[in-house]
C-alpha cells in the first residue's frame, strides 16, 4: 500500500497549462491549497478546456471502438430498449403514469393507461408528452426530469401538473405547467427558468417556489436557500421581490416549503436542511412555523395524524434510550402539546435494518434488509402495530413493497411488490392487505442472458478491523478457482446507501457471458458487489462507522473483499477490476492510488477525486457532513489521507485506468475527473478519458449514450483482465 502522507508536488512536465492559469493563493486561517497545475480545467465551457476534453475523446475512440466493441455496445442497446422490458407506472386518480424510452424515443414519451389495460399486458397508452417532438419544435435538446401533479378537490379529475425538463439531463431543469385533460401545455402558464428548483402546488393558482432570483437565494451548495409564494400570472422578478415564505442561511444545504393536501390533513411544511444527515422541519401554524423538535439527525415523517421518527443516532427522550435504526411512533398532535411518549415499532438488530417505509391507507410497510436480503413487515396501527411478515421474499434478492394509491377509496390498501435478484428478471405484483398474501404478477421482465448458468453466492471478507464484509459473487456454475477468472468487483460505501440484489440483462450480456481464454483455460465474467461501510446495509451506524475522519475504514473494507477474492481462488490481482461511480468514483479512485497491488485495472465514473477542492465545485458543498471541510486545517489532515488527486507519487506501478464523467454533471461536475486525468498522463500512469457532453450526474440522457458509457466501461475493464489493453 501506498504511504498516505503527502501531498502532490508540482510534476517536473506539467500538463499543458494555458497562459494565465493561476494558483489559488493561501487564505488565513484557511488550509493550505496544495499545488494545482491544472486549475485551468475547472473552466467547464472554455475553449481551452474543451478542446482538451475533445481530444481525449478521440484518443479514447480510437482505442475503443472495433467490431467487437460496436457489436457489444449493439447487444447492451437492445437490452435498454426492449419492448418488453416493464413499464413501471405511478397512479394519480384513475390513471397509471409511465414514461418511456426506446430506439424510435430516444428522448421519451409522457403517457398514461386505465388499470384493465395496464393488467392486460398490451396497455393502450395516452401520449401526454413526445419530448422528442418537443425538443425538435423547440430547438432543444430536453431530457425528461419529472413531473408534480396537483391533487385536485374531490370529486374532480387530475388536470394539472408542472413538467420538469432539463436541456442538458443536469440538476437544472425547467418548468412548465401542463395541462391533463388537454394534453398540451398551458398557454401562459406557470414557467420557471432553468435552475435547480423545488415547488410545491399550493392550489390550482399557487404555488410554493425555490429558486434562482438572483444574489441570496440560493445557498453555497447551489440549491434555493428561500420559499416564496407564486401565483398565477406572477413574472419571477415579481416573484424574487417577495418577502420568503420560509428561508435558511446560505450555508446551510437547503431550504423549502411543501403543501399536504391529504383531505382532513391539509398542512404546509417547511424544511431547513442544514446538511445530507441534519435537518429540521417546521409546521405551519397561522402565520408562524413551530419546530417539530427532535435532534437534528432525525428522520421526520408526517402522514395523516402520524409523526414517525426515526434517529440516526441514540437518542434519550422520557426516560428511555432509542437506538439509531429504530422506527418511532407518536400522533403529531400529541407530540406538539408535549408528550414524547414515543412508541417503538420497529427495532433493528445487528444483522437487521430499516431501509424505507410506505403507508397504505390503513397499514404500515417496512423494507428491511437481513444480511443483505430483503424481508417486509406489515404494521397495523389500528391494532397495536401488530407486526406481520409479507411472505414474499427469496434469500439473496431485493424486494420492494410500497402503495399503490393510499388515498383512493376502493384501492387505498393495494401495494406493489417489486422482486428482483442479480439471476431473476424484475417481476411486478399488486396484492391488498390485509392478507398478506402477494397477487398474480402484473409484469415480468424478460430473460436477457442464460441466468441458469451461474450461480449467486454471499460470502463475507473480514476487514482490518475485524469486521466481517458481506459481497455477492455472482459467476459461471463452473467457476474454476484458480484466481484466473476475470473478475469485476463494484461498491458505494457512502451516504448510507445501500448495495442490493438487482438484475441487470446488460450487466449479463457485457461482463457475465463474455469469455476469454486467460490462464490457458475459457473462461466467462463473475460479477461482485461488495457491501462496504459507508453504505446503509446495516442501517446508520454502518453509514457513521466510516463517516469524515473514518473514512478509510470502507477503503480497507473494500480492500479486503478484493483479498478475500484472491484468497479463495476467485481472481489474483492482475485478473481483479473495480468500477464505481460519484462516490463510489471516489471510492475507485482511492484503490488506484492507495491499494493499487490489488486491481488490475480501475473504471471511475464521475468521480469526486480532488478532496481539497471538492467545495468549490458544482454542488460539492453539501458534501462536508460525509466527508469534511477541507478549508478547516484539521479536517483538511485527514481527508488528504483520501484525495487521490493528491496521492499518487512517484515511482508507484498504477493500474489503467478510465475516468469517464459529463460537461453537463451540476453535481460533481466533469473538472475533478479531467484534473485527474489530466495529472496521470503528465507522470506517464496509464489512463483513459471520456466526457460525455449532455447527461448529467448519470452521464446519458438517453439509451444510446447509456448503452456507450456501460460497454466502454466493461469493454475497458475486459481487456485489461484478459490481456487485450
């Protein structure tokens, strides 16, 4: 392992540098910045820069693309658009909503369908919205970002409904009010320009909106630091002249204003989020807002006259010591006169978590993870929270269950099912509680590769520390452990989300079936995926135990699956790839540069990889409660320990390498992967480099380009195992 006590030193050839690039210069009291050459990269649309991203492009194309590849990245496209795939829908009334993709949609299409002919498995869908049309009449480029329906008053049919479009598939996005029952928008209607807003509907002429006005209003992490009240026919300057609604300083996260509108429950919400894990949330009394209090780290839920509380770290209230992971119940309006008589309605155990929750009208959901597996409790607050097991749920899969439609009056107890594993295709049921029992399937996705070749196992690697580290290895039957098998090892380890069972044709087609004599024998892909600290498999204090100062412990984790890899015989290093993308790029990166003995060849999607400057980019300021503040010296101590943009050194054999990202991510945004790239070639470490121009944080904005950043991602990492680079 590489030593983690310096920082980089100016190259003796830095990277091509234009005139009046400059250094940012030393503040007081403010961490020192460490040499940057390549500063000038952070200019995301400048000329220099983007001839600089243009050329790698090229680079990496012409080392790319063969038939072969073409042919591959040909099969992935087919899985991303196939007819047959599920068309996941949300109901709103009497109608199912679903937006889709495919070769002749490439941008999608905005459509809905009646329940008979959803179930009868050729739907007769209703096109709301051709965003492809849409862009070619506007002479835009738009990517679909959503929609917000207003509930309408009872009785009455949905008609409204605010259409989010974003022109380059970033955090930005526009909207546009949509009329329902026209299918069209709605002339002079509500329009907010592109900026990273949240709004609420208030009523059929109100809404509730965050957004960029100017100087102020949004906060030092990009997002609206104020509500205010907008009513129709408002211009935004009318709007941004406004008193806020509800506001919170510029360097906390961020801020906004919801309405309920559940009938009988009718509230407006205000929300100040401080940080990712700290937030505070206020009702709407009159004209004053009351804190509902509880620390900070709480996670806080309304629904009807329920308050669900849930800490993410011990927490002493009325005598009594709640663990973190723990699902509290109390009715709100007893709490705000004072009562804190909290009763626990779930309690996690050490290989037990809570991962979400969903109400029906009259019954509670959890999804848990046991060991990594999904299991489903039904509560029923009308009798005790009674507890009752959803038998619905095979070992070493993920299954999600959650409302239908709670506020319908025939359908309120329905609930989908949502079963997948790394071998069995997505299947889709609806069943009603209670009962427990799980309906016929609506829809099941289609078999992509022949899953009954391989086999699903979960093993468990032991860390530095001595904690034991699940992973699912997922491999030919045949599997030979000679340590010769090429061998993709993927992770997370962060913001406590979590890694599970999913089926993925392309995954099968571009890593599972591909075969390559390594080692004298034939041999095919095995896929794992490790379930490192960081992440929320085991519930918060899996998320805290590797938090800021103790972030090298996922780092060791996922090096110790990479061990446990070779110990059994899986693959020895130069036959081992890791890929990970935003945190888990981060996470990449630092196996390149801390553990590169371990790993053969290294994938890192758009990545946070410049530690020192991570705040300063795109929406890195949110990120401190996860990682730090590197302007603070003594945090700056020790997430220089993982930046690795700083930590590569002379005279380290690095695995390849290739740095993907995209001009248009607002979150972590393309400069920290260019940085990088940029840095290896100036030492001669082996790497290459693409940047998707339109995309986002995701890379794609359609399934073309999603097909091309998979494929190179694999195609890259095969022939690096196999001997091909």
């Amino acid at each position: 392992m590489t030593q983690l006590n310096s920082d980089a030193t100016a190259p003796s050839t830095p990277a091509a540098q234009p005139a009046g690039a400059v250094v940012e210069p030393a503040r007081a009291g403010v961490a020192q910045q460490p040499f940057d050459e390549n500063l000038w990269l952070e200019d995301i649309q400048g000329d220099a820069a983007m001839a600089w991203v243009r050329e790698r492009n090229a680079r990496t194309d012409a080392a790319l693309v063969n038939p072969a590849y073409t042919a591959l990245e040909a099969s992935v496209l087919e899985v991303l658009d196939s007819k047959d795939r599920i068309a996941m829908v949300s109901k709103h009334g009497d109608w199912y909503y679903n937006f889709w993709r495919d070769e002749a949609n490439p941008r999608g299409l905005w459509r809905r369908t009646d329940w008979d002919s959803y179930a009868s498995g050729s739907p007769d869908w209703q096109l709301l919205l051709d965003v492809d049309a849409l862009s070619e009449a506007d002479g835009a480029e738009w990517l679909w970002a959503g929609a917000s329906l207003l509930r309408p008053a009872a009785g009455e049919e949905y008609r409204l409904a605010m259409v989010a479009l974003s022109p380059d598939g970033g955090d930005a996005v526009t909207y546009r009010e949509f009329d329902l029952q026209a299918r069209t928008f709605v002339p002079d209607g509500f329009e907010l320009p592109t900026a990273k807003t949240r709004l609420s509907w208030l009523d059929a002429d109100t809404l509730y909106v965050g957004t960029d006005t100017g100087p102020g209003s949004m906060t030092a992490s990009s997002y609206p630091a104020a509500a205010r009240v907008l009513r129709r026919g408002e211009s935004l300057n009318q709007l941004a002249a406004k008193e806020p609604l509800f506001s919170v300083p510029l360097d906390h996260l961020s801020g906004g204003v919801s309405h309920s509108s559940t009938p009988g429950f009718e509230r407006d919400v205000a929300y100040d989020v401080l940080d990712f894990f700290n937030s505070r949330s206020y009702l709407r009394v009159g004209d004053n807002w009351v804190n509902i209090d509880v620390p900070d780290d709480m996670n806080v839920s309304l629904h009807k006259e329920w308050l669900l509380l849930r800490p993410r770290t011990d927490w002493a209230v009325d005598g009594a010591v709640h663990a973190a992971g723990t699902l509290l119940a109390i009715e709100l309006d007893a709490f705000l006169a004072g009562d804190r008589g909290v009763r626990t309605i779930f309690a996690p155990t050490a290989a037990q978590s809570l991962q979400s929750w969903s109400w029906t009208r009259d019954f509670l959901l959890l999804n848990l993870l046991e060991d990594v597996s999904s299991k489903i409790l039904v509560l029923d607050p009308a009798h005790g929270w009674a507890a009752t097991e959803l038998d619905a749920c095979p070992a070493l899969h993920s299954v999600d269950a959650y409302a239908v439609d709670d506020e319908d009056e025939e359908s309120g107890n329905d609930y989908w099912l949502v079963a997948t594993g790394f071998l069995t295709p997505s299947t889709v049921y609806r069943g009603t509680l209670p009962g427990g029992v799980r309906a016929a399937a609506v829809r099941e996705a289609p078999s992509f590769f022949n899953e009954a070749r391989y086999s699903v196992e979960q093993h468990f690697a032991v860390s530095l520390d001595g904690t034991r580290i699940p992973y699912f290895q997922v491999g030919p039957k045949e599997l030979v452990l000679d340590g010769g098998n090429p061998t993709l090892l993927g992770g997370y380890g962060g913001f406590e989300v979590s890694r599970t069972p999913a089926y993925s044709g392309a995954v099968g087609r571009s890593w599972l079936e591909r075969r390559a004599v390594v080692d004298g024998l034939e041999r095919g892909g095995v896929y794992v995926v490790a379930n490192i600290r960081g992440g929320g498999e085991y519930g918060p204090d899996w998320h805290t135990a590797a938090l800021q100062e103790k972030r090298h412990k996922a780092y060791e984790d996922f090096a110790a699956v990479a061990r446990d890899l070779a110990a059994r015989g899986v693959a020895r290093p130069g036959h081992l790839g890791c890929a990970g993308g935003s945190n888990g790029g981060l996470l990449v990166g630092n196996m390149l540069t801390q553990y590169p003995e371990l790993f053969g060849a290294v994938s890192c999607g758009v990545p946070l990889l410049d530690m020192r400057r991570y705040t300063k980019l795109s929406a890195g300021a949110s990120w401190t409660a996860e990682y730090g503040d590197p302007d603070v010296p003594e945090q700056w101590e020790f997430i220089r320990t993982f930046s690795p943009y700083h930590l590569l050194h002379p005279g380290v054999h690095y695995p390849p390498a290739f740095i993907w990202t995209a001009t248009s991510d607002d979150r972590v945004g393309p400069v920290q992967a260019r940085k990088m790239a940029a840095r290896m070639e100036s030492r001669g470490i082996p790497v290459w480099f693409h940047e998707a121009l339109e995309g986002g944080h995701a890379g794609a904005g359609n399934n073309a380009q999603a097909a091309r950043l998979h494929t190179a991602s694999h195609e890259f990492l095969w022939r690096a195992l196999t001997g091909g680079l």
